[in-house]
C-alpha cells in the first residue's frame, strides 16, 4: 500500500536526535506529552493525546518525551520492521523498497 503503521512506545526522559533522510513520517500522538523541535528552523512544538505532526520535508528533528508517549507513526516508503537507526537518526532504505 505505499506505507507502514507502527504503534510506539517513547519512554519518559527519552531525547532523540532523528533524521529520516529516506522517508517521510506522520506520527499522532495517543497518550503523553513531550515536544518535537525542528532543528533546522528551532521551531518547537508541543505534543499531547491528540496532537499530529509530520515530517513531510526529511526535517532533521529532536523527539523529547516528558511522560510515556504511545504513538501511531506511518512511514513512507514502508519500513519492514528490520530497520535501526543510523548515525544521523534515519533508517536505510531496504533492498526490497529500492526495487519496489
């Protein structure tokens, strides 16, 4: 279908620097409260149940979890749950998505 759906977990105190330079991201926020910044622009954002934000431009991105967020992420290309981040907060992309 072009996309993958993920429920995630972000503990209480996490601080991730990600930069998903192979795909794009739309994450709703189920429970918790954190922020995402946008490290390019400094741009910070509040996130609580409810709250959405997508990462529609390869934004390079810090995730801070203030309670334990549950997350409904969807990824586009598709992840095949194999994934880890890189270096600089991405995740490869997958023989199988190259070809597709």
């Amino acid at each position: 279908m072009g996309f993958s759906f993920h429920i995630t977990t972000i503990f209480e105190g996490a601080d991730f620097d990600m930069h998903y330079q192979n795909h794009l991201e739309s994450v709703f926020c189920m429970s918790g409260e954190g922020e995402v910044e946008n490290r390019e622009t400094g741009e910070v954002y509040a996130i609580t149940a409810g709250t959405i934000y997508i990462l529609d431009k390869h934004d390079k991105h810090t995730l801070r979890a203030f309670k334990e967020m549950k997350m409904a992420c969807v990824f586009n290309p598709p992840l095949n749950g194999k994934e880890v981040h890189n270096a600089e907060g991405a995740y490869e992309l997958s023989a199988d998505t190259i070809d597709a």
